[in-house]
C-alpha cells in the first residue's frame, strides 16, 4: 500500500479519556478511531491486523472440523425467554429496541440460544452428530463501564465456536481438541508465553469452564498461579475447597492481572434442554443434545497485543498480526527510483512511505505503527548496492544486498 494513496494518517494526540497504552497508540498510529466511549471503527491498518488474526483462528478452527457460518446479530426474543435470558435481571448488558411493525428484537450479546435453536431444523438423529459451527460475528454488550480502549467495548468481534454430540464422551474428547487449538491460536499470535488456561467457574452442569488469561497489568481480572504456571485459578474460584482438590496453598499462589481472551465451556444440556435441542439415537429413543461453547475475543486480542508488544516509540506488532511486514522508506531520487522498482508485485506485504516528507517523520511513523522492518533506499545504502533493514523489535540494523532482499 502507498502512503500517499492511503488515508493511513498517523495524529499527534490521542483522546484524553484514553487511558490505556494500546488504545492511544492504535488512535494516533491510524489502525482505529473512536465514536464514543467503548465504540470504535477499524481504518484500513486496524482492520488488516484483525483479519490477520481472524486467519488464524480460522485455519486452526478449521483443523478440529469447525463449519464457519455467520449469523444475524439480531435477535428473536422467543429462545431467549426459553432460557430465561431475555430478562434484564438475568443478563444486564442487552441493547433492544422496537421493530416498526411491532414487537421487541436485541442485538445479540451472543448466540448460544439462536444457534440452538436455528440446528432443531438440521439435527435429527445421531448421524448428524457431532458437529462443530463457529462464526466471527459483531456482538453488542451494553457494558456499564467502557474501559481499555478495544479490550472491552460495546460492540466487539468474537469467534464463538458451538459444538454437538450425542454423548458426554464426544462432548469431553472434543473439549480437548479444542485445547489443543486454542494453544496453537494463542501462540501463533504472539502471546503463547504470557497465556494460560485458567479455572473459572462453571455453570449449573460443570464445576468450572476455563478462561484463556493473558498475564498484563491492565488486564481487568485477578488470577492465582503456581511457580510454574501449572496451576492458574481466577480468584472467583479460589475457595478452600478448591484449593484442597488441586492440593495447593493460598500462600504457594501468586497473583497478577489477567486479561480474558477466550473462554471454553461444557454446557451439557444447559442450553439443549430448555429449547428442544434432540437427536434420536441408534435405538430411535429421542435424547438431549450436549453442547459445548467455546470463544475468542478478537478485538480485545488485539488490544492485548497491542498492550503487549510496544515501547515508548510505539506498537511493536508480532510478524503475524503486522498489517505488513515492511515499511518502505526512500532519500533522495535515485533511492525513490529504486524503491519503487522494489515495490513493484509486493503490495500486500509493504507499506511504501513515498510521501513527501522528512526521513525523520518517515521513521517516526514506521516505529509508531509498529510496522517489524524498516528498509530505507538511499545513495548511502545504493553506493553499496543494499538497503538498511532494522528490526523494530530489537532495533538492530543491517546492510542487505538488493538481490538478497525477498519481500
Ligand atoms: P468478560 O469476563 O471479560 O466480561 P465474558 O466472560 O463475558 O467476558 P464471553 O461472553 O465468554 O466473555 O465472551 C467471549 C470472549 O469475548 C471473552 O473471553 C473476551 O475475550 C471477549 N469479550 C467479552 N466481552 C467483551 C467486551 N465487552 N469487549 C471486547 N471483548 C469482549
Ligand atoms: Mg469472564
């Protein structure tokens, strides 16, 4: 992408109600813009990361058999009532309103009754078990408090991930598929060795869920952990009784600020019972389906990466997540003639910075869009026939042959 093209604009300041890290640097680097308190748009940089870790998770989810589908956010009250999640004492966090032609809708905060109901039409018997559904989709919570810039919000992208199976065994094996997905997930994106599996409550049908905590300081949860990282509770969860079953201490615990980046469930018949959800088994003897539920919040991911990965110069974004890989910078005329010339075919992994400004300005924006490799063509770097590649991570720069260079 060029620069001069773009309305890619970096700004000088950034909101002064914004009092994470990551949200200012992500307004004044041009990945987001903010409406109003917990809504914000994605401009192109934005939207590149998240669909970059979109990608991700999709690719994994895809390897346990997940069908990607995309639901409506609006919401039919009727299943919700079923549940009893409908009423504002149970789930305090709807957006409704009124249809003109009459009758209440919501805008789904998430979507475990719809798509319960919506599979009464497609699952009849146990041949058509077990069946795994997941979309990314815009859920809308009203949240009281708006904080952390894109970490929470009231309108943010989750992957929720529903799965079907007639009995506890299927249910419990593909629970530990979707472990082992969530570990690749979280460690392609960068975060692999700050992120644990976490022991939170549970629900009517299991003990405890897990949540995906991301060890940061301006995470809003408080988790408990053993030395080794084997152990991580949520402080709801950390009773006596609790601490007996996993033979642990109180004082043997650490704690630390947590972000919650995904969570699993078991939900059994939490949901199945309540609406109908049947299958008829090899004897044709109708029986309940079990459902586990599993997400991912996509956009707070990228606001814990963000918070994560920078400095006082701006984002640092892992190699996977960068909106592009380089950001090409030019001096003079015959570095511009060059770097057009190596700009040429490569359009989705650079960044070319050919606008008419100062080096300087150039390479301020290039650390604050945390873009991982700066190549700058000038006569200096063309007398030796290179460019200079610095690592925005590490700051190192070197020398590289334009022959050897392979964007
Ligand atoms: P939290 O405890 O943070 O309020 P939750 O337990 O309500 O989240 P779920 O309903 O299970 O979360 O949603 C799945 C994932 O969506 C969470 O793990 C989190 O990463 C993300 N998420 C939840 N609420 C928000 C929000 N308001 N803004 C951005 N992401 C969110
Ligand atoms: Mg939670």
């Amino acid at each position: 992408m060029r620069l001069s093209k773009s309305f890619i604009k970096t700004l000088r300041d950034a909101p002064k109600d914004e009092t994470a890290k990551s949200a200012g640097y992500l307004i004044r680097a041009g990945y987001v813009h903010k409406e109003l308190a917990g809504v914000y748009d994605y401009l192109p940089l934005g939207l590149r990361v998240i669909e970059n870790i979109k990608g991700i998770i999709r690719e994994e989810i895809n390897a346990i058999d997940g069908q990607e589908v995309l639901m409506t956010a609006l919401q039919n009250p009727e299943p919700w009532q079923k549940t009893g999640r409908w009423s504002d004492q149970e789930v305090d966090i709807w957006f409704k309103t009124e249809l003109s032609a009459g009758g209440e809708l919501g805008l789904a905060p998430t979507h475990e009754e719809p798509i319960t109901n919506m599979l009464k039409t497609y699952i009849k018997s146990y041949k058509d078990l077990p069946l795994a559904v997941y979309q990314f989709q815009t859920k809308f919570r009203n949240e009281l408090r708006a904080k952390s810039g894109i970490m929470r919000t009231r309108e943010f992208i989750m992957k929720d991930l529903y799965s079907f199976h007639a009995t506890e065994e299927d249910l419990n094996a593909y629970y530990e598929r979707v472990e082992g997905a969530y570990g690749k997930i979280y460690s392609r994106l960068g975060l692999g060795d700050c992120t644990f599996e976490t022991f939170a409550s549970g629900g009517i049908f299991s003990k405890f869920s897990h949540e995906y905590q991301t060890f940061i300081p301006v995470g809003e949860d408080t988790v408990y952990y053993t030395e080794d990282k084997s152990l991580v509770l949520n402080e709801e969860v950390l009773l006596d009784e609790v601490l007996d079953e996993f033979k642990v201490k109180r004082e043997d615990l650490k704690d630390t600020r947590a972000a919650e980046v995904g969570n699993i469930f078991k939900l059994k018949f939490k949901y199945s019972e309540p609406l109908g959800l049947k299958f008829s088994d090899q004897n044709n003897q109708m029986q309940t389906v079990y459902m586990g539920c599993y997400g991912i919040g996509v956009s707070r991911l990228m606001g814990v990466i963000a918070e994560k990965f920078c400095d006082d110069k701006g984002l640092v974004w892992p190699e996977n997540v960068a909106p592009y890989k380089y950001y090409l910078v030019s001096i003079g005329d015959q570095g511009s003639a060059k770097a057009e010339e190596l700009y040429k075919g490569h359009e989705e992994s650079i960044l070319f910075d050919d606008r008419d400004a100062r080096p300087g300005e150039k390479f301020a924006d290039a650390d604050l869009m945390g873009i991982p490799y700066r190549v700058v063509i000038s006569d200096k770097t063309l007398a030796e026939n290179s460019a200079e590649i610095t690592d925005r991570k590490t700051g190192e720069s070197k020398f590289v042959k334009l022959s050897d260079i392979n964007f």
